[in-house]
C-alpha cells in the first residue's frame, strides 16, 4: 500500500508541473502578444499624429 501511495504521489506532482510548464508558456505568449499589440497601437497613433500635421 505504502509503494503504490508513493506511485501516484509521484504521478501526480508530474502532472502538476506539466501543467505549470504549460501555463508558463501561455503567460510567456501572452506578454509577447501585449507587447506587440502595444507597439502597434503606438505607432499607429504616432503615425496619425504626423500625417495630421503634414495636411
């Protein structure tokens, strides 16, 4: 009983730190799409900005 305690303890804190792999790979992604997207909208406004000054 005492082995097959250990087995599933083991499988279980396996399955927990794939899951926090995969997690940590979504957040990563996430922050690289926010900084993307941030970037595009302030180029986009600067561009705005000189386009309305040159008319």
């Amino acid at each position: 009983m005492k082995n097959l305690s250990l087995y599933s303890m083991t499988v279980f804190c396996l399955l927990m730190l794939t899951s926090c792999e995969a997690v940590e790979t979504i957040f990563k992604a996430g922050m690289w799409w926010g900084i993307i997207v941030v970037v595009g909208v302030i180029a986009i406004i600067l561009w705005l900005f000189s386009r309305g000054k040159n008319s």
